[in-house]
C-alpha cells in the first residue's frame, strides 16, 4: 500500500536534503510577522510554499501576463516574449540555480511567477507613464504594486482578499531587484540586510532571462545583428562569443538546415549564453558560501552583501551588455514608438475614468469607499492587458466601436 505523502513529508525531506543556508517551509525568520496575514486551516497533504506557488499560478492577475509586453509589444508579433513567457523562463533559471545549490526550489518557484505579478500593460513604458500620472498620489512601482495585488486586488477567496501568500513569498516580491530598478525596502520586511538566498536566485535569474531573451528578440526583429555583437568582443568577450557559436553551430550541422540556419544558430548561441551564466552564478556563489561561513538562513540574511551573485568579471560585462541593449534596442525608434503609444492609451484612459470614476467596473467603484479615485483608477489600468487596454481606448474614443459590444 502507498502511503499518502503530506506536507509534513516534504519538511522533513527538505530538511535533510537541502543546504542549512536553504528557506523551510517549518521555519519562520526571528523577526518576520506572522506566516499569512490571515489564518487558514492546515492544509496537510500540501506545504506552504507548493501552496503559495499554486495560487499564484491560477490567480487571474497570473494569467494577464501572457497579454503585457515585455519590450515588444504583443500585438506586433507572436514569437516575441511576453511577461508570461519571461516570467516562465525565470522560473526555470530559478529552479536550476535553486536545485544547483541547495536551496528551496518551490519557494524559488513561488516567487519567479510572482515577482513581476504586477506590472502594467506595454512594458516599462506604462510603468513610467503611470508612475507620472500618480506623482501626486504616491507613484506607482510594480514591485509595490505587486504587493497589492497579491495581499488586496486579487478576489478569490470568501474568507479574505488577496492570496493571503506566505512572508517569505512576499518578501521575495517586495525585494526584488534587478539592474535597473531598486526600490526602497518597506519596513515589514526591513529587519534584516538581505532577503532570503531563494529571493536572491530570482534576483539573479530574472538578470539572466531578460539578457538573453531580449537578445533574442532583438537578434530576430534585426535591431541588433552577429556583427554588432562581435565589435564588442573587447569589453563583453562572453557575449562576443554568441555571434561565433551563431556561425560555428552551422558550419557542421546533423541535418539540412536550409532555410533554419539563422534561427538555428542564434537559439544555440542564446541557450549556450544561458548555460554559460548560470554555471557562473552557481560557481561564484559556492564561493561566496565558503567564504563568507553563513550557516544558517538566519546568518545569511544578516550579511552585508548579497550571496548569489555573478562573478566580478561577468557581472561587468552584465552591466556593459545592459547599457549597450539600452542605446541599441530599447531606445530604438521601433520601440519608443511602442511605448510612447502605450504612454497615450494610459493617459487618456487615465483622464477618463479618474473625471468619470462610476464608469468604472463594479468591484472598483465599490472600492471607491476606501480608497482614493485615482489610486483605483492606477489599480484598473494596471491590471490591463496590453490589448484590453487598445480595445477599451478604441470603445472610448473612436466613434466607429459599438459600446455595447462591451457589455
């Protein structure tokens, strides 16, 4: 007979199979709050983090990111990456890392496919476009707002708003880091120098899925080319070395590539970067590990610097390819076309319904109460997708859409 393995099961193994630095799902930081905001019966068959990773998983503001762009937006082409397929692939690198060192993969899990749960609709333009609209209000920050999805926007539950997420779930949202944004760490979850080794696998990974994917994209679209990335070799020789195995790949292939060889070339060339950077991370941590005697999640938390880290020499050569892909894809006209298109959608819906807040859907206006308009009208636009939000524009304003069609 088999017997039925609860979450008291999967504590106990994870106690004896990962690393002393790795997050349990039996043990709350010292100076945390409480587990979930709101008690819940025990759920014995499941832990808490496979919990927390399934609700994010089915919740509605989850599934939205396969429609809010990344850098592309959505409607201009099918293959380019979404939110919902950045945050898979994150996702993935998180639980190679994890497992690579130890470390909790479900909690690593949990918090890849929640840490961009709250971004708006057409990228880092709308988040810009919307931080403006609220400067009187608070601004607006998709790490922060992420929070509010998870712990208030989301409706799933009669006992409570939000997905009522674990601290450590939430902490690996709220501190969430990349090169390009570092917001202030709310006092809730201040106590300690560094958040958790999973939240800063995340961290990482989100670094190395946005790398190379954007890369690809803009490998694809022909905003970047093997060329342009091999006049870097100097200063960027790992990702110089993309543009050789774009061409090396192809000179000895298994099969008639015809017509493939691109693409063929630059998919082994992009996962060659991933593998390349992942191996850098895993070892250069290990390192870190040794050096720094960390023994417990505790001691971890209350070191001055982060653990999980790129080596010096990659992590420079991170930084050098980041600004390079600013001034060559994401200021490209291409793309600030795109965004400056999103940045119109977003006022303009924004002027309306804030003028006009009973236009607003059911559940929102009954929030109204308690809350500010404009702070709800930001929560509407927010949890757009990208063509939700083009279809609701064109109803508005172009005479020509049938309101109804809407009801």
């Amino acid at each position: 007979m088999v017997d039925l393995r609860g979450a008291s099961y999967f504590d106990d193994s994870e106690r004896g199979e990962l690393s002393p630095l790795a997050s349990l799902g039996t043990d709350l930081p010292a100076k945390a709050g409480r587990v979930r905001a709101c008690e819940e019966p025990p759920q014995p068959e499941r832990p808490r983090f496979q919990l927390d990773r399934d609700r994010i998983l089915y919740s509605s503001s989850f599934r939205k990111l396969q429609y809010k762009t990344q850098v592309f937006v959505t409607h201009e082409g099918d293959l380019y990456r979404t939110r919902m397929t950045h945050t898979i692939e994150v996702m993935q690198i998180s639980r190679s890392l994890a497992r690579m060192l130890g470390l909790n993969e479900t909690l690593a899990e949990a918090i890849a496919l929640v840490h961009d749960i709250g971004h708006p609709p057409f990228g880092h333009g709308g988040e810009t476009a919307l931080d403006a609209l609220m400067k009187d209000g608070g601004g607006f920050d998709h790490n922060l707002h992420g929070l509010r999805v998870v712990d208030w926007l989301e409706r799933c539950y009669p006992s409570f708003r939000g997905l009522n997420l674990c601290w450590e779930t939430r902490e690996g949202l709220a501190r969430h880091r990349t090169l390009f944004d570092e917001p202030p760490v709310l006092e809730e979850f201040s106590a300690y120098p560094q958040p958790s080794a999973e939240c800063q696998v995340v961290n990482v990974a989100d670094t190395i899925a946005w790398c190379t994917h954007d890369l690809d994209d803009a490998l694809r679209i022909g905003l970047v080319s093997a060329d342009w990335l091999g006049e870097r070799a100097s200063e960027m020789p790992l990702i110089a070395q993309v543009a050789r195995v774009m061409v090396d790949s192809i000179e000895d292939p298994g099969w008639d590539l015809g017509a493939s060889r691109t693409d063929v070339g630059r998919m082994r060339a992009i996962s060659g970067m991933i593998n390349a950077l992942i191996t850098d991370v895993a070892r250069e941590t290990v390192a870190r590990m040794s050096r720094a005697g960390a023994g417990t999640p505790e001691a971890l938390r209350g070191l001055p610097d982060p653990l999980v880290s790129f080596s010096p020499g990659i992590d420079s050569q991170v930084h050098a390819f980041a600004l390079a892909m600013l001034e060559e894809v994401y200021l490209n006209p291409i793309v600030s076309r795109m965004i400056f298109k999103g940045e119109k959608i977003l006022g303009g819906l924004y002027e309306t319904f804030t003028s006009k807040p009973d236009m607003l859907p059911a559940p929102l206006v009954e929030d109204l109460e308690s809350e500010p308009a404009e702070r709800v009208v930001c929560d509407y636009l927010a949890g757009m997708t990208d063509r939700y939000a083009m279809d609701l524009y064109g109803m508005l304003y172009q005479p020509n859409v049938r309101t109804t069609d809407w009801f």
